[in-house]
C-alpha cells in the first residue's frame, strides 16, 4: 500500500492554522500528521487521494500565513525509513509510560515499557490524542477487564492494557495496513492475548465489553457513539478522543442522547479525551 505524503508549508508558521488543517484534511481522509517547525505533513493512502477536495480546501483558504501544498508518492517499502529519519522520537508519558521504536537505544527504567513500529499506523503517543487516551488509562483498573480498541491503529492502547492486566482485549481498525502493524506490534509486545480485526464496529456487534476506547474522527464518532453504547456493559466505560474542543457540544449530545454519563473531560493543546459511564439502568 502506498501513500501520499501532503506537505502544507505556513509562513509565517501558525500553530492555530496547522491545527484547522488538520480539521480540513482529516474530513477529506488524511489519517496520520507531523507537525514540523514550519509545515504540517499530512498523510492519506494513495487510492483515497482525491486532489479535487485537496484544491478545495486550498481555494477557500483565508489566513494572514501564506499557505502552500506539495504532495508527493511514498512507496511502502520506504515508510520506515522516512519515520525514523524525521520524526519518532521515544516518548514518555506520566512519568509511568515510555514508548519507543526497536531502532532506538534501550528504555528508561519506566514501569510500562511498549515498543511501536508505527509504519503509516497512527499511534505512538507523540500525538494530543494519543497521548490523552494513555493518560487515562495509567489510571483506570484493567485487571481482568474486557475491552474494546476501536480505530486501534498501531494498537498501541491495547498492548498498554495487555500490561496493565486486561485479559480479554479486541482491537479493530479498517485499514488494512493498520491491522497489520497492529499484529507486528502485539507481537514486538509479547502481547498475544489481543484479538485484531480488520474491520468495523459491525465486526463486533453482539459482543460486550467492559470498556470501549475510540481516538477515531468526529464523524465516525458521532456515526458510530449509539453502537458503542451497545458493545458496552453496564457500568462499563467510554474513553472518546480524536476530536477538537469546538466538537465537544455535538459529541456530548450524542453521547447523553445514548443513556451515557459524562465522568470526565481532559484537553491538551485544543484536543479532548472524553470519558462516560455507562448508566447502570
């Protein structure tokens, strides 16, 4: 599979422009992104590529920051070389979680130690969303819990939760190639007692969990709340991400819409993690 790399030039650089560029591309399928000192990469598989929506965006572009496009191919068997060349840099998070990829040197005596090969997967924590999600979970009880990855990614959440004791952990994504690394990673992890599917939330439908987590797009989110709510035992939990402050009304609408309790909000840097209760009636 390959992909298309977007890089959006903004000078002078803005960080509030990146962040509405992210908005824009992720509504057209861009799904990974690299803030650099003065651009934002942005990243898409081939096939999706759609450079008439691209010129869209472009065109009705209104900031005082010029803002140029340049894309090119990335084939992928070139992938690894351009991540460790440019971005993924081992990250601590809470002073409990250290993630790395296996070229760098060996870990920081931490407590939760993961090791990530990202690929074009999404998930090694250098992200807001990513990295609020895994700060939630450092502090959830998962021992012997049964769960829900949703948009896994990497599956950098479930394999958190492998070693934070959840026993019965499925971990979804769509795409192909993030299945795939889902399973490389897993087993880079000894964390073998995690299921991963290449599908949706219909591959699921039936099964119950005691905890759901979903750092997907606003739009899957607010399709995909009411069957979460389905998959979700009594008590259990939601840990929602992905999203921005400014979506926060139309996700928390939904979501109260569905019968679930609003626990706890976090933002870091504009981006939320959201986490309900599911009502116990």
């Amino acid at each position: 599979m390959n992909y298309i790399e977007l890089t959006c030039k903004i000078s002078p650089y803005n960080a509030t422009i990146s962040e509405i560029l992210v908005a824009q591309l992720g509504d057209i399928g861009f799904e990974s992104f690299v803030e650099q000192p003065d651009s934002l990469q942005a990243y898409i598989v081939e096939n999706e590529f759609d450079n008439d929506k691209l010129s869209s965006i472009h065109a009705h572009l209104a900031f005082e920051s010029k803002v140029e496009f340049s894309s090119k191919k990335i084939e992928e068997e070139n992938w690894n070389e351009t991540w460790e060349k440019n971005y993924f840099e081992p990250i601590v998070i809470a002073e409990q979680c250290v993630i790395r990829s296996s070229f760098h040197p060996d870990f920081p005596k931490i407590k939760y130690r993961i090791t990530i090969d990202p690929k074009m997967s999404f998930g090694t924590g250098h992200h807001e969303t990513t990295s609020l999600m895994i700060t939630e979970i450092l502090k959830l009880d998962l021992e012997g819990k049964s769960l829900l990855d949703m948009g896994c990614g990497t599956g950098i959440l479930a394999i958190l939760s492998a070693l934070k004791g959840a026993l019965d952990i499925t971990a979804v994504d769509f795409d192909e190639w993030s299945y795939k690394n889902c399973l490389e990673n897993m087993e880079l992890n000894g964390a073998m007692n995690i299921k991963a599917i290449h599908g949706n939330i219909s591959s699921v439908k039936g099964q119950k969990f005691d905890i759901i987590y979903a750092n997907i797009n606003k739009n899957v989110l607010l399709s995909d709340i009411g069957e979460y709510t389905k998959n979700l035992n009594s008590s259990g939990y939601l840990l929602l991400s992905g999203f921005y402050r400014s979506d926060f009304d139309d996700i928390n609408k939904v979501t109260i819409k569905n019968g679930l309790i609003l626990q706890k909000e976090e933002e870091l840097n504009n981006w939320m993690m959201l986490k309900y209760l599911k009502d116990l009636k």
